[in-house]
C-alpha cells in the first residue's frame, strides 16, 4: 500500500504553522508525510505527538536545510510544503531546487517581495517539468482571496476592500514572524489608496478595527502580497488595504513608536530586536487572550448594480488561531492530490481553492466564521444593518424597527435592579424603580438614526441612536454623556444587540470597565405565544450588581 501513497514533505514541520500543517495532512490516508527541518530532535518530538493521534498518513522525518536542499532529491517527494520561513528577502533558490527534483512545490509565504516575482520567475521551469508552483498557501492571500471570490461572485464593480489580521496575545510566535513583521515595520510600503499608488510607512495609521467575536483591535498596514494582488485580480477603484495588529495596545502602539525611529531613519531595520521583542511579548502574553481573528470587506456594486457592503470574518477561540494559516496550504496539497487544479504552472495560490475547501480544514476546530452583507442605501438603522437577514425577522419587529417613520408602542414591563449606588443611576438615568409599569416607547426616525423615548409610569428615559461614523457595521446609542457602542445580531423570532465598546464624550472607555449588557426584541409567533413585541434589557456591573432591568410586551 505505501507504494501507492504520494511522499510529501513538509519543510519547518517543528514550527509553529509547520506543526497545525502535519496534523492536518496526518489524516489522509494516501500519504506519506515526511517531517524535515534542520533539528532532528524537535522533528522526533513532532512524529511522536503526531502517533499519539494515530494517523492514518505514514510518517516519517529528515533532516533538511531549505538554505542547502542537497538531500531533497534522496527524499522521493511527490510535493514539498515549505512552511519554514521567513520569506522576506529570499530568493526562489528553493523553489527551483524542488521543481529540479520533479516535485510540486506549495508555501505559506505572506513576504510581499519574494510572492511578486515568483510567477516570473518559476513558470518556466514550472512548465517545463509539468509540476505545479504555488506560493501564498495562508491567510494572505490565499484565504483572503477565497473570501472575497464568495462574497463578491457576479458584482460589477468593487470600489475598496480591506483585510485585517489579529493574533491572539497568547498564540505562540515564531520568531520568523516577528523577523517579518519588523523588516517592513516603519519601512515604505507601497500601497494602492484614493484611487493611486502612493507610499506609506509600515505599521503606520494605527486605529482600531472591529472583529466581530473580539471586539475592537489596534491594527497598522501590513506588508503583504495582498498589497499587490487585491487592485491586480479584482480591479479595485479606490483602496485595497490590508492590515495587522496585536491585541495588547501596549504591544501594538509600542511597535508603532519603535517604527517612527526607522521612518525617521534612525535604525536602517527594526530586525536585530527581534528576540527581544519576542520575550517582552511573552512576558505581557498574560494580559491578553487565547482568541485570534480575521476579517475580510468589500464595497462596490453588485450584480444589480446597487451599493453593497460585505464582510467576512473568522474568529479562533482557545488557542485555535495558528491553525487558519496552514489551512489554505492543506487544502491546496488536497486539490493537487485529488487533480482539481488543471494545468501545472507557477502562480500565487489565488482562485485556485475555495473558501469552503479551506474551512473544511478547520472543522473540528472552535473557529467560528460568518458573512455579513447590506444595502448601505437601504432606508432605517437595523434593515441596513440586517441586510438579507432583515426579511427573516417576524413583522412586529420589522414594523416596530423600520426606521422609516415613527412608531409608538404601548404595554406593561416589569422592572428590577439593585439599591444603593445602582437605584441612584436609575433615578438620575429616568429608569424605573422595581415593579410593573404601564409603558410606552416612541422610536422616531431621526438624522439617519432614531430618537427613543421610554416612559415608565411617570419616568422617562431618553436617547439617541445612530449608525457608528467609523464602523457601518455598528450603532451607537448616547444617553447623557455616556455613549455605547453595538453590533446586531438576527436570530429566529428576533434581534440581539451585541454590546461592542463604550465612551464618555469622545473619551474611548476600557472595555473591562464597562457594564454587562443583554438586550433583546423579538415576537414569538401567535402559535407559541400572544403575538405581541417583547423586550427585555439587563444591564449589570461586577461593582453595582444589576444597574437596571426591564422585560415587557408592547403592541
């Protein structure tokens, strides 16, 4: 049998994507893994973890330096994945050494540089030997461009996208990443913005991104092939950005301060910090998460013609995030193995798998992705921001949320909340004491959003809600000085409201500070209740105990 099975070896398998990669091709049952990397001794301690799972691959291990491939043709490869890194600076010395040893060559290379000139430099030989090469095998661009293959099928006309990547403070960090990342931190970086090419620092214009299942995040332009390939493959009018963060500001801003020094040319590279930088990261590595994420926009014109917004995103809970790289490699050695590329030649690793390929790589995985999409024309606050999902919500709801003219709805809610300082807020905010009120709530459209007026007996409590001015995704709702920030989510029978960050006046307030909050609408249908609009809103905090509490039914 493992005559029949096709050799394929993994180069940097001891790493940190290199090891996610083995364990994913571990599986097929038509393989023969060889794990290579310079140190035979990580390599062991890789095949045995990798035999605890009982593979149905046949594993293997050697000793391999991509810098010096001597041994690669001994190894018998089908294909070599080079997952080693760091691609930044180097040639296409490997590549060639592996198509000379009549081998598919696949990598996860996210080095601008090095991706660029790959198709020129490798087709011929490519052809030649009737082998495929393929770079980019990762999150940028393989998986980037998948998302946005599926989100923008059919459109006309794409105006801007942009990319944003964040590891989770916890996830492990190879020190070939962080030698990536600072060899273009601070450096130019050229980049497609308002419709030219134009130069901009690296790690510059630090603001925070919204990642939905993560909240906010600092991000900076990254260097990446998507610079190159998002305004080439897609046609792009205005933008094509693509950005990276890490998740503790104090991580993020202080590379950002660092990257002044090399764009004042100061230091010619932030590179020999790299191994400190990498141990000052774990030392901070507690104050931060396991969660990392991903999120992929669009806007332009779809099949109709009409203005579209969408996005993907991707969230990785418990450690999962280091997987999603080496996803797009998998999937793509899978298509090679199965013969659903075509035509051998050298080519970045774009249009060549799908995004459902792709994630079939992650499904045993708690890594959670969802696509969003909406009208940015479509009149009222929640339709515009439900988009498709707005038709699925029941008609009290969609009557009571409109947005385009003014409602008023009547009924009785129960109220709670603690007393001392909690009751204070109450009085001060015109919420209602503890106990049944006769109720009314007046949504009136309002300036592109809506004015809420609740009345309570003989309280009142007012706000304003309006879409987010740096997030169409989002709204905010203003109360005094205090101002919240949501997203919305759809569920059967009705609407969440996703509690996303929070500030007093224009002052961004920390997240760990802010209250708990649980709010709802929604209509059970008159098989399974009374047909009426229901609410209920909780909103509580770990020094107050629950600050106010209300559920009712309206019509």
């Amino acid at each position: 049998m493992s005559d029949d099975r096709r050799r394929i070896v993994l180069v940097g398998a001891s790493g940190v994507f290199g090891r996610r990669l083995a364990a994913m091709i571990a599986r097929w049952p038509d393989v023969v893994l060889v794990l290579a990397a310079r140190d035979l001794v990580r390599l062991e301690a890789v095949a045995a973890d990798l035999a605890k799972t009982r593979p149905a691959a046949k594993i293997e291990v050697a000793r391999l330096d991509r810098l010096n491939p001597t041994g690669l043709a001994a190894l018998g490869a089908w294909a070599v994945v080079d997952a080693a890194g760091p691609f930044q600076g180097q040639d296409h010395a490997f590549p060639r050494a592996v198509l000379a040893a009549r081998a598919h060559y696949v990598d996860l290379a996210d080095a601008r540089d090095f991706v660029a000139g790959f198709e020129a430099a490798l087709d011929g030989p490519a052809r030649a030997v009737g082998r495929w090469a393929i770079a980019g095998a990762s999150s940028t661009p393989a998986l980037s461009h998948a998302a946005l293959d599926a989100m923008t099928a059919g459109w006309t006309r794409i105006d801007r996208i942009e990319a944003a990547i964040s590891p989770g403070a916890r996830a492990p960090r190879g020190l070939s990443v962080i030698r990536a990342i600072l060899a273009w931190a601070g450096a130019p970086v050229r980049v497609f913005a308002q419709g030219h090419w134009t130069t901009r620092p690296g790690w510059s214009d630090p603001r925070r991104t919204a990642m939905p299942g993560l909240g906010r995040r600092w991000t900076g332009l990254a260097e990446t092939p998507d610079l190159d390939l998002l305004p080439a493959r897609f046609h792009v009018r205005r933008d094509a950005v693509f950005r990276a963060g890490l998740e503790l500001p104090i991580l993020h801003l202080g590379l950002w301060t660092l990257s002044l020094f090399r764009r004042a040319r100061l230091v010619p590279t932030l590179e020999p910090l790299a191994v400190l930088l990498g141990e000052a990261a774990g030392l901070v590595a507690p104050l931060g998460s396991d969660r990392g994420g991903m999120v992929v926009g669009a806007e332009g014109l779809d099949a109709d013609g009409g203005r579209r917004l969408v996005r993907w995103s991707l969230c990785a809970e418990t450690g999962a995030g280091p997987h999603t790289p080496a996803a797009p490699a998998a999937a793509t050695l899978r298509a090679l193995l199965d013969g659903r590329l075509g035509q051998p030649r050298a080519t970045p690793c774009v249009g060549l798998v799908g995004l459902d390929a792709i994630l079939d790589q992650l499904s045993d995985l708690p890594i959670r992705t969802q696509v969003e999409s909406q009208c940015p024309d479509t009149p009222g606050l929640f339709p515009r921001l439900l988009g498709e999902r707005w038709a699925t919500q029941p008609d009290l709801v969609r009557h009571a949320h409109g947005g385009t003219v003014p409602v008023t709805l009547a009924g009785r809610a129960r109220a709670r909340g603690a007393s001392g300082p909690a009751a204070l807020v109450r009085r001060l905010q015109g919420l209602p004491p503890t106990g049944l009120h006769a109720t009314t709530v007046t949504i009136t459209p309002a300036a592109g959003g809506e004015r809420w007026v609740r009345r309570f007996g003989a309280r009142t409590f007012d706000s304003r809600i309006a879409p987010a001015r740096d997030d169409p995704w989002t709204f905010e709702e203003t109360a005094g000085l205090l101002t919240f920030r949501f997203s919305v989510a759809s569920y059967p029978g009705g609407l969440s409201w996703i509690f996303e960050g929070w500030r007093l006046g224009p002052v961004p307030l920390p997240r760990a500070w802010a209250p708990r909050i649980r709010a709802r609408t929604f209509a059970p249908s008159s098989k399974n209740g009374d047909g009426a609009y229901r609410f209920r809103v909780l909103v509580a905090h770990p020094w107050l105990g629950v600050i106010f509490g209300y559920a009712g039914r309206l019509s």
